[in-house]
C-alpha cells in the first residue's frame, strides 16, 4: 500500500474516532446547541477552503444536497442522544458497523447489486459482533439500540451521498461544506426561545469540543477521500473503519468505560464483517 495513503488513511481513522470521543465528552449538555455550535464553526473554518476548492455545485444539485443534509442531520442527532445514553465503546462500533450493512443491502435490494459469499459472510459478522456488544441483551442495551438506529441513517446517506458523487458529479468539497453549511441553517430555528440562553453556557463549556469536532468531522471524510485517490478502495475502506476498534480503546482507557475485553472482541468481529463487505 502507497506509504502516503496508509498515512492519510490512519489519520482520517483516528479523526474520526476522535470528534466522536469530543461529542460523546459533550453528551451531558444540550444536543441541539452543541451540534450547533459545531455546524457553525465548522461551516466558518472550512469557508477558505471551500473558497479555494471552488467546487460549488449547480443549483439542480442543492435539493439533492437537501436531502443528504436531512440525513446527516437526523445521524447526528441520533448519535450525540446515543452518547447520553450509551457508551462510546457500544454505541460507535454498533452503528459503524451497522451502516455498510444495511447499505450493502440497499445496494442488492433496491440498485441491482449481486451479493458474494465474502459479503454475506461480512453481514453475519456483523451481526454476531452487534450480539456480542450487547452481552446477550444483558449490556448497555440502550445505548446498542441508539447505535442501530443510527446505523440506519449511516446507510441511508451513504447510498444517497455515493450516487449523488457518481451519478450526479457533486464535488466532494462542495457536498461536504453545503452539508455543514445547510445543517447549521436548519439547526438554527430549535436555538432561539429557551435554547437561546444555552448558547454562552454550552460553549464556554465546551468550546475546545466544539472547535475539535468542527475540524476532524470534515477533514475525516477528505483525508479518505485523498487516499482513495492513491490506493484501490478495497484497500483503503477497510483500512479506514479500524477507527471502530480506536474508539473502543478511547471509550476504555479515557473514560473509564468498563468490559473492555468483550467489547474490544466484539468491535474486532465488527471490523472483520465490515472488512469483508469492503473488498467483496
């Protein structure tokens, strides 16, 4: 594998584990606004580099964006209520691992896709490792149901978003800086009234949180981007969801999240389904 790929992919990996871990610090204040927060100082930071990209779409494409937007908005929700009430080591390997599942049978049900024994075998794994998180329903079973749910909409805008890339030529930069841009906007309504006064509390707070996250949730997805660029992608998308077994290692060690061992087996099962539904 190209040196520089296996960098970026590594980085993109622990970027991503890493905004969940802040957002998953930040779960005990208000959702609404901190997601807000991030959205609008995500759309502030990556201005220039949208700005210098200069890849902003047809406005036949803004619908479209709409669309990927409600979905992203809908995943982060779910996410940042899972983290209130799950674990970061339950709730993320879940509905990481969930995602490229239920995607893979959108693909087969709904776009033509043929599945493979390797893929099918990657679905059950998941599965079992789904199980094995949920200590045969007798573990953090709330925060295992947030991570499914989640997982739904990890399929649902990985689907829209890859045909919208490939069938309707949106720019990646452009998808993902509108998808900031349009998630703050429609955020912005559930911030006034008795929210507005959480505003000042939530950042002074969690400020450091906030900005983390409005830098790594973009820059994940791009580094991905740049390094399917430069390896094949049954390399690099495999590669890239080691971030399931990182964040389990921070949700132990950094916050004390108990069971490790089972759930590091767990996320390890997770990794190996989602591998093989990558390269199949």
């Amino acid at each position: 594998m190209n040196p520089l790929a296996l960098a970026l992919v590594l980085v993109a990996a622990f970027s991503h584990a890493g905004w969940n871990l802040l957002s998953k610090q930040a779960a005990k204040a208000d959702g609404v606004v901190f997601l807000w927060l991030v959205a609008a100082a995500s759309t502030v930071l990556w201005t220039p580099a949208a700005l210098v990209a200069g890849a902003m779409p047809s406005w036949r494409a803004v619908p479209l964006i709409c669309v990927s937007t409600s979905l992203h908005l809908a995943y982060f929700v779910l996410l940042q209520r899972g983290y209130r009430h799950g674990d970061l080591s339950v709730v993320y390997p879940v509905a990481r691992g969930t995602g490229p599942m239920l995607a893979s049978a959108v693909a087969v049900l709904f776009l033509g896709e043929q599945p493979t024994h390797l893929g099918v075998a990657g679905i059950l794994l998941v599965g079992v490792g789904v199980f094995l998180l949920s200590g045969g329903g007798a573990g953090d079973v709330k925060g295992l149901l947030f991570g499914l749910v989640t997982g739904l909409f990890i399929a649902g805008y990985t689907v829209w978003d890859a045909q919208m890339v490939k069938e309707f030529a949106v720019a990646p930069m452009a998808l993902i800086y509108l998808g900031e841009m349009f998630r703050m906007l429609a955020i912005t309504p559930f911030v006034g009234g008795g929210r507005r006064r959480l505003v000042a509390g939530v950042w002074r707070e969690h400020w450091p949180r906030v900005l983390g996250a409005a830098v790594l949730v973009p820059l994940s997805y791009l580094l991905a981007l740049f390094a399917f660029r430069l390896a094949p992608v049954s390399v690099v998308a495999p590669m890239r969801e080691v971030s399931v077994l990182i964040a389990v290692v921070m949700g132990g060690r950094l916050l004390a999240e108990g069971d490790l061992r089972r759930r590091l087996l767990a996320a390890g099962v997770i990794l190996g389904g989602m591998v093989a539904i990558a390269i199949s």
